[in-house]
C-alpha cells in the first residue's frame, strides 16, 4: 500500500479528489457510497472497518471509499429454510 504524503481536497460533483504524490484519486463519503450501492450507510462503514473495500481510507473519523470499488459481497446467510406449507 503506497505512502500517502500530502492531501489536498477539492469538491466536486458528489465526490472529491484527494492528491497523494501527484495521483489524483476519487473517493466517496460513507453516505454517497451507500447511496450508489442502495445500503446503508452503517453497512458502508462496517465494510470499511473490517477492511472489505480496497482503497478505502479513514481520515479522522471519516471513511473515504473508492469511487471505482466493488460492492462487497453480502455475507449474511439465511441459515432456517422457509417452510412450505
């Protein structure tokens, strides 16, 4: 994972550009992730907390998430079949 050295942000659009050595990279928030994948935005930072997004980074207390990332895969399984009647 590179090195990030220097921020700069500009807003755009619903997104911002973050500048690391030159590389512009597009991140969204928490809440514009969710908006794009139809969750949550909690389920976003959960991802994000247990490192399910590549790229995505915590500055302060805020995720950032690649604009170009995957959804996760939805781990949750429904372990009691339903019953046909």
């Amino acid at each position: 994972m590179p090195v990030l050295v220097s921020f700069e942000l500009s807003k755009y659009d619903k997104g911002m550009i973050w500048q690391t050595g030159g590389i512009n990279m597009d991140y969204l928030t928490v809440k514009e992730a969710g908006e794009k994948w139809s969750i949550s935005s909690r389920m976003v930072n959960y991802y994000c907390s247990q490192d399910r997004i590549i790229g995505a980074v915590k500055k302060g207390n805020l995720w950032l998430v690649p604009a170009d990332a995957q959804k996760p895969e939805d781990r949750r399984v429904n372990t009691f079949p339903m019953q046909q009647q």
